[in-house]
C-alpha cells in the first residue's frame, strides 16, 4: 500500500475555494501544521476572521475531501483564525497591536449607528475576536450607557489611558472622562487632539477590530480619524426613509473624498415585527438602503428590525445580541457582523496601492 503524502493532502484540499477571497484555501495559506501519522490526518485551517460565516461548510467540505483519499482512517480538522491588519497599517503611523480599523458613520443623527456599533462590537468579540470600541460622538456619547458602563473610570498607566472592559470589548468614551450631565463645547481643533487622545493615548492592546463609532454628518471627527490613522473601511448606517438615504449619499461622498473605502451599508429599523401575528411592517418605508448599496456598487451588510428589545437591552446597559440572543434583532446583528468581517478581510487581502489622499 502506498504511504499517503502532504502532498496528496494539500491537492485535495487544493479543491476548497474561500468564497469570497476566490482562491482555493491551499493557495492562500490557510492550510497550517499538517500531519500525517498512519491513516490519521491532522491539520489547522487558519481562516481570515473568527466570524466567517462558513467556517462549519470549510470544516466539513475538508473532512470529506481529505476522508476519500486511499488510505485515510480518520481526520481531524482544527478551524483558527488570523485576522489580516488592514492595507497601509504598515505604511503609515498607525496604532500598535490594531489590526483593522472600522469606522461606524451615519449621515444624521437618529438612526440607531451607536446601537448598530455596540451590537456589531459584541457580536464579533463574542465569536472570538479581539475588539475595541472608541467612542468618538463627542457631543453626545452614549456607548458606556449601552453597555452597562457607565460607572467606570479609565485608570492611567505609564502615562496611557487603560480602556474600560465590557462584554468582552475593550471601550473608552468622553462620558467616562466627563461623567454626568456636563456639555462638551468644544470646537474643530479641540476635537481633533481629543479623536488624537483616543488613538494615541489609550493601551488598546492586540485588536483585530477597532470599532470606532462616529458621530452623525460629515465633520471634523471624520476627517481628523481619515487624516490621523489608516482606516480599513467605513461601515454606513441608515434607515428606509429617504430623508435618511439622502444624508448617508453625502457621507458615502466623503468618505470617498478621503479615500476611505465603504465596506457597505446597513439598513436599521427595516420593519416591525408584529408580536402576536408575525407579520412585517415596513413604518420607515422599504429597500431604501439595498437600493441605495447597489445604486453606489457597495456591499449590503443587512437589515436590523426594529423592535422594543432593542430599547429596552441598550437602556438595561445589556447588548440585545447578549441580553436575548435568540431575538430576531440579536440574530440581524450577528449576521450583520459576519458580514463586516468578510468585507474587511476581502479589503484587507487586496494588493496595496498607492493612494494619494486629497488635502481636507
């Protein structure tokens, strides 16, 4: 009988394409740490996010390809993941140990993008990444509310600000600087030295995701994140109705003026759920944000329904993905974050380019 070989192996697993990446598995490094010991065929498939929502297909499609060679008695197949840092993290300063940075962003006010960026933050550390959370509303932070952190104080270190921990994600807000009811009035230049503070001054530590949530419009916050760090992607938070989709066009613009690239759109309160029949209804109108996705040629990410336990989960200081994870909510926004996650590693396993950033 003939002794089966790595070789053998990695041709067949030569076979499994990643869906999105559009090469097979082989090619692009996934597979990692292959033995072969007798008829026992060990390996790792080292996957781009810990949320790739076809990690369990992959598994079994690499058991079943390796199981029919001659020869094999068993195989035992690890799934891992290794999150890519971000095109340009290397070429510009950027923030050690961030991977990818995501900027959360709506055109206005309203439309539930720091409940969309909390949710999206917990869902993904939940499925096992590392995750930081910033945010940078200023005028109107209300992330420590949202996850039950609103007691907490950030602790200096060495001269940096340690975030704050919650559900997993590392966090850090000016409510937690400037607790209470206290406005922030402050103007342009301020705001840029405190979105500098928030990158540079807090030991965020290994992340594959920095979640930062922005605050509404087309400001000063965004461009001073585009100009300070490399941002990965901007995800765009709308709602059905166009008075919202006519706003998120003029962020989409932005955010290509500054050469951020818009990992896609997602469309928030898409419809009620009626509790005792079932039946959707559309309050805000309906496919507002997949028209405007496909109107702009961006990927989208999903619609989130509107729904009470939404309101009450982020006004308990608990994430409706933890506090009813079997909602229909909770299971928009994991599916919402598998989505972000594919978009980012696809962007992230893109040749580098050169990009000249236009002066803001």
């Amino acid at each position: 009988m003939n002794q089966l070989s790595e070789q053998q192996v990695l041709e067949a697993l030569s076979q499994i394409q990643d869906p999105d990446l559009r090469k097979d598995i082989v090619a692009l490094g996934f597979v990692r740490d292959l033995n072969i010991v007798g008829g026992e065929v060990s390996f790792r498939i080292v996957l781009t996010t810990p949320a790739c929502p076809v990690k369990e297909q992959m598994r079994e499609a690499a058991e079943r390809v390796v199981a029919a060679l001659p020869g094999v008695e068993r195989v035992n197949v690890t799934m891992d993941a290794e999150v890519p840092r971000g095109r340009g993290l290397n070429m510009r300063s950027s923030l050690p140990g961030v991977r990818n940075i995501i900027a959360i962003s709506s055109g206005k006010g309203g439309v539930g993008k720091s409940t969309v960026a909390v949710n999206l933050a917990v869902a993904l550390a939940t499925d096992g990444a590392r995750v930081g959370l910033m945010d940078a509303d200023i005028y109107g932070p209300n992330v420590p509310l949202m996850l039950g952190a609103t007691g907490a104080r950030p602790v200096i270190d060495r001269n940096k600000l340690l975030p704050t921990e919650a559900y997993g994600v590392r966090m850090i807000s000016m409510a937690l600087i400037n607790p209470g009811d206290q406005p922030m009035i402050v103007r342009g230049p301020i705001l840029h030295g405190v979105v500098q503070q928030f990158l540079r001054d807090v030991e965020w530590g290994e992340l594959d995701y920095l979640i930062v949530d922005m605050p509404p419009g087309t400001g000063d916050v965004q461009l001073s994140l585009a100009q300070l760090v490399p941002v990965q992607g901007a995800v765009l938070v709308t709602t059905p109705q166009e008075v919202s989709l006519a706003d998120v066009r003029r962020a989409l613009r932005m955010f290509e003026t500054v050469a951020v690239p818009v990992l896609g759109i997602v469309e928030n309160m898409s419809y009620f759920i009626a509790p005792d029949t079932g039946q959707r209804y559309h309050i805000f109108g309906q496919g507002g944000g997949r028209r405007l996705a496909e109107q702009y040629g961006v990927p989208f990410l999903g619609e989130i329904p509107l729904g009470i336990e939404v309101r009450e989960s982020s006004d308990q200081g608990v994430p409706v993905v933890v506090a009813q994870p079997e909602s229909p909510q909770a299971q928009a926004f994991r599916r919402v974050a598998e989505e972000v996650a594919r978009q980012v590693s696809i962007e992230a396993m893109k040749p580098e380019l050169t990009v000249l950033k236009t002066n803001v």
